[in-house]
C-alpha cells in the first residue's frame, strides 16, 4: 500500500512542476534571476518574522503567511524602485541588501522569544525552510499549495502573453496600449508568491536553482515559445517527480537530488554545443 505522505508528496511536486515549469522561462526571457536572489532572501527573513509571531501568539500556521506578505512587500518595492529610475540590478540588491541584515536582526530576536516560550518544533521548521521537507508537508500545507497554486495558474495563463511581449518587446507592449510597469508588477508579485508557496517543499537553498535552471534548458533546446514551454513544463514535472522516488528509496533529500539533476542536464547541454 502506498504511504498518505508518499502521495502527499507527489501531489505537492506536481503542483510545483506546473507553477515553476511555467515560470521559469518567463524569469530566463525577462533576465529575472537576480530577482529571484532578492527574493529568496525575503523569504528567509519572512518564515522567521513568522516563526516570531507563531510563537508569541502560539500559531505556528502563521509562518507561511508572514513569508507571503513579506516577499509580496520586498518585490513591490524592487519594483517601484526601479519605476524611480534604479536599474533592476540595483534596485534587488538594495531590498536584498536590507532583507539580509533583517534576517540576521529577527534570528536575534527569534532566540530570545525561544528562551521564554515553551518547546515548539522551530528547528523542523526551520530546517524544512532551508532545505525542502516534501515528506512532512501536512494535509493543510498541501491544500494551501494546491489553492495557492491553482490560482496562481490561472494568473500566469491570463498575462503569459503579455509577459512575453513584455520580455522581447517592452515598447513594443507600449505602443499597442499595454502598461508594462503594470505587467511587470505583477509579475514579480508572481514570482514572489509562487516562491512563498513551494518554498517549505522545495527549500530556499535549492530554490532559485529550480526556479531559473528548468527555463535556461528549455531555451538552450528550442527557440520555439510552445517547445520552450513543453520541454520546461516536462523537464521539471519529470525531475520533481524522480527525485521523490529516488528520496523515498535511498532516504536523500529529494531538493539536493533535483537541484543535482538539472545540474547535471545543464553542464551536458553546454559541453555539446
């Protein structure tokens, strides 16, 4: 009989394979890695913001939440910076200058509230956060991430063209009506969001490697929009999903074993051209 975690698990990777199969390109077109940097960063300092209030106000439900908003919050002000005229390179790298230093101030605070609270499982949180825990994701999680996700999808489909006119031809975009500060917010909210909901799964170490590899693939094997889109679509539905076996087999963390994968399919591609 087939483990609830195991079929957990998988339900969770096919959710992140859509989400990140169809993002991912848009990040590698639009030259969006560096922002992905910044908003892993954000993350970490949301989930332990988060971990501070679940413990002072004994929810830890609350983490991913807090992450959320946090990273939605550190996007939108890359965003406006870079509408005051900052380039994108500097506006990441002031927000995720800040949400470093913040990061180290709230583990500060973080050890401090530990001292004077009863025993919470923080260090597993913690722990899953960094490193991706797929097999301890709960019934709750998992909807959270299916929700979360499903609309997310239908966002992502509702603006993917314009996110691709706005890649190749942002005057372009302009000149035919569409607000590309608009689409670029929306955007990075997508980016910020989608990263908040797989994070606990996929593990902020590993992330941004999942986030950006898949699409820089699929554009090194096609330059066809529909074959781009397929090839990252299959390659990290079929990644996610051999990882997980392999995990539940050989009892390695399924995140180090995807991030290895597309490492490896990467470093083949670029020796043969």
């Amino acid at each position: 009989m087939i483990p609830e975690y195991l079929i957990r698990a998988v339900l969770a990777s096919v959710t992140v394979s859509v989400l990140l199969g169809l993002l991912s390109p848009v990040i590698n077109m639009k030259g969006l890695a560096f922002l992905t940097h910044a908003t892993f960063h954000s993350l970490l300092f949301g989930a332990v913001l988060g971990m501070v209030f679940g413990l002072l106000l004994e929810n830890l439900s609350l983490v991913m939440m807090v992450a959320l908003v946090v990273t939605v919050v550190a996007v939108v002000l890359i965003a406006e910076l870079e509408k005051m005229g900052f380039s994108s390179d500097s506006a990441v790298g002031i927000v995720a200058s800040f949400a470093a230093g913040l990061t180290v101030l709230s583990f500060g605070i973080l050890y401090r509230v530990m001292a004077s609270r009863p025993y919470f499982p923080l260090s597993e949180n913690i722990v899953s956060y960094l490193t991706g825990e797929i097999f301890l994701i709960t019934l709750n999680d998992l909807m959270t991430l299916v929700v979360g996700g499903i609309v997310a999808f239908f966002v992502l489909l509702l603006f993917y063209r314009d996110f691709l006119y706005l890649s190749f031809d942002p005057e372009g975009l302009e000149s035919y009506g569409g607000n590309s500060r608009a689409y670029l917010m929306i955007l990075y909210v997508l980016v910020g969001g989608i990263g908040a909901l797989i994070v606990k799964t996929v593990g902020l170490i590993t992330l941004q490697v999942v986030a950006v590899l898949p699409g820089a693939i699929a554009l090194m094997s096609s330059s066809n929009v529909r074959k781009i889109l397929g090839v990252s679509l299959s390659l990290t539905l079929g990644v996610e999903l051999s990882s997980v076996i392999l995990a539940y087999l050989t009892d390695i963390p399924p995140s180090g074993l995807a991030t290895i994968m597309l490492g490896v399919i990467y470093g083949v591609l670029l020796f043969r051209r």
